[in-house]
C-alpha cells in the first residue's frame, strides 16, 4: 500500500495524537507533513505539491474546520486527495460532508491505531477508484458528442451547442454567424485514393480548421465531407474575413497522404444568426452552399446576397510551389 512519493498531511494541535497516528501513515506513505493549525493545513493543501491524503483534526485553531474544507474547495477545481477528519464524535452533520463529497470519511479520536490503518486504506481506495469512474464517465461523455473519424463535434452535439449559444446571444444582444463548408469533389478523391486516405484527408482538413478557430468558436461534421462552424461575436463583416482566411490557409498547404501531395479546395455557405432558431439559421447556411457550389470551387455565399463569383485560384497552385501536387 505504501507510495514511496506519497506525502500525507497530519493536521492536529495534540500532541498525544500525533504520536500514536504518525506510525500509523507511514504504513501508508513515505512521509508524513504535520502541521499544527488550520492556515499551515489550508497552505499545505492549497499549494502546488498536494498531500496524496489529508488527515485534519476539527479541533485545529486558526479557523473553523468548516471554513477550512470550503477554502480547500474554493482553492482546487477538482480536489485531487481525499480528507479523513479526526473527530470526537460521528454525526449526521459528517455524514452528509461525506455524500456531499466535501469530506471522505471520519475518524473517531479514540480508535485503536489498527482501526486507523484499515480505514486510511479504505479512503484512499475508495477516493482513487472515485476518480477513475469520474475519468471513464468523462471519456464516454466526450465520445458520445464527438465526431470519431475527426474528433470535432458530431451533428446531435454540435445542434445542441448552437441552441445554449443562441439562447446566450439572445440574452446578450450579441451577434453570430453560421459557415459551412464542403470539400469540392470530395466523391472525386474517394473514387480516386479509397476511403481510407480520404478518412485521412478528412482528420487534416478538421485538424486544421481547429487550430485556426478561436477557443469559443464551435465546428462539427454535418456530413461526410461537409463541416458547420459557429462563430459567436461576429457579424457577417467579421465573419467573411474568418472564413476568407480558414478558406485560404486550411487548403493554401497541400495535404500529404500516402507520401502523396493533394490539393483540396471548398466552397462555403454563411449566414447570420440575430438570435434566431439554430435550425433556421442552418437552412439558410446550407441554400447559401448550395449557391456557392453553383459558383464554382473556392466560392464563399452569404445567404441573402447575389451570387459572388467564384475566386480565382490562389498562388499556391503554381507550379513553382515545390510541390508535385495530385490535382483535377
């Protein structure tokens, strides 16, 4: 059981406890920190080389042993050991600390030293295993709302994320636009490469496109090869200089499959939340795609405008770019 790297906190004001309780954690850990007072309890806790366990007496002077457990609570999002109070008595007020998961368990001051060593064990098992369910519930949580061929987020989780970002810029009066975009041709490069090397294409192309977002814009696959963008406090102006940029860096580089070079390009559909319902706003994104892909490769359409020309292709297409670039 022992952790050669484990510290554990003593915290305790008798010194007749300490005497009789410190043999007993060192069956548990390397090295035992005792500390006299809540405040040098709080700074051992609060500090950047946490205790693998804390064992803290209700009696500690300094500060009240329930100011204490809510400073620890304010001082880590996620308290990362579990506390194990030493008291003079079990009551309801412990008990609901324990489910309210503030506490882990609770000591009387007169157990024999044998009882001590059980349930220090026991708290540190139980609050380990706490964690890895907390971890695996996580991962299930984060695997059910991701896309998994790219990792961005799937259709049902991103729909949901667009309903809390509207109900957030209806309530702040702000502005947001939609973008979606679609790889030109994409059936092309399945007939051509297969559907493994174009999964690939696929994680580069979302890959890259997360990187060149701000940390609170939103993307997600919609389709196979078509990937929906929220861009919360843009306005169309704002929004079209996004896009214009996601649209020339994330395709300006070729991608390299299979020691491949492969030039991709995208047409994208944009149009402006104001506050209205996700869904509608998604259908006018998606007639805005349609008119772009009726303008041709590159071609970004705001929904609501006449139709833009399409661009003309950008510099990296010359054949001085260094690369032998796989095109059609």
């Amino acid at each position: 059981m022992s952790d050669q790297h484990a510290t554990i906190l003593l915290a305790s004001p008798q010194p007749t406890l300490l005497a009789a309780v410190e043999p007993v954690l060192l069956n548990a850990a390397s090295r035992v920190a005792v500390v006299l007072s809540a405040p040098a309890a709080l700074a051992a806790m609060a500090g950047s080389e946490t205790p693998a366990l804390a064992v803290l007496d209700t009696t500690l002077p300094g500060m009240h042993i329930d100011d204490l457990l809510a400073a620890v609570s304010a001082a880590q999002n996620s308290r990362s050991f579990p506390i194990v109070l030493i008291a003079d008595s079990v009551d309801t007020v412990w008990f609901s600390r324990i489910a309210e998961g503030v506490i882990d368990d609770v000591i009387l001051r007169t157990a024999e030293p044998s009882y001590w060593k059980l349930r220090i064990e026991m708290a540190l098992r139980a609050f380990h295993r706490t964690r890895e369910i907390d971890v695996l519930r996580e991962a299930a949580v984060l695997t059910a709302n991701t896309d998994r061929l790219t990792g961005v987020l799937n259709r049902e989780a991103l729909l949901a994320a667009l309903f809390r970002e509207t109900d957030r810029v209806q309530r702040l009066h702000d502005s947001m636009c939609l973008a979606i975009f679609d790889i030109d041709d994409f059936g092309h490069w399945n007939s051509r490469l297969g559907i493994d090397l174009c999964d690939e294409l696929l994680r580069q192309v979302a890959a890259r496109a997360t990187r060149l977002l701000r940390s609170y814009d939103l993307i997600g696959r919609l389709g196979m090869d078509e990937f929906l963008i929220a861009l919360p406090g843009c306005n169309v102006a704002n929004a079209l200089l996004l896009i214009e940029r996601l649209r020339t860096e994330i395709f300006s580089i070729p991608f390299r499959v299979s020691g491949e070079s492969i030039r991709l390009s995208a047409c994208f559909g944009m149009a402006s939340s104001q506050g209205r319902s996700p869904v509608v706003v998604l259908r006018e994104a998606e007639e805005a795609l349609r008119c772009a892909k009726s303008a041709g490769p590159e071609s970004i359409q705001i929904f609501g405008e006449s139709i833009r020309p399409a661009h003309a292709p950008v510099t990296y297409l010359s054949p001085t770019s260094g690369d032998e670039l796989i095109a059609w």
